[in-house]
C-alpha cells in the first residue's frame, strides 16, 4: 500500500527556492513548495511504508540549507 506523508521543512540561511528545488529532486517527493510560516518548505512524498516515508525524510534531512525536518504521515486521506 502506498504511504503518504506531508514533509515540513525548516531552514537556515539558504534560499527557500532553491531548498525547495533540491527537495523535489528527492525520489518519492511528489511536490514542494515554498511557504510563509513556521515552515519555509512544504512537501508531499509517497512512499511503499512508513519506514520509506522515514528514509524519503532522511534523505531531504541530508540537503544543504535544511535545519529540520517534520513528517507527518497521513492516516486519514
């Protein structure tokens, strides 16, 4: 079954845009979005299980400029 989760990304001092643009490029992301908040980057990733969705959130973790990473793993679409 495919999982979905909404990925809240936080950064440092690196440009919004171009965070955004490296987080898609991220296999299992699906969309990304920069966004004014609490949040500067807004994705969704799919992924086969939640451990996937886990590894997709590590791998956007990894991405120059990114200070956090939140999932939030849908349960209810």
């Amino acid at each position: 079954m495919i999982e979905t989760a909404y990925m809240l990304v936080k950064i440092d001092r690196s440009t919004p845009a171009e965070v955004a643009r490296q987080v898609r490029r991220v296999p299992g992301v699906v969309e990304a979005a920069v966004t004014m908040g609490e949040v500067d980057v807004l994705a969704i990733a799919r992924g086969e299980s939640t451990k996937g969705l886990a590894d997709i959130g590590h791998a956007v973790g990894r991405i120059e400029g990114v200070a956090k990473v939140s999932i939030c793993v849908v349960v209810r679409p």
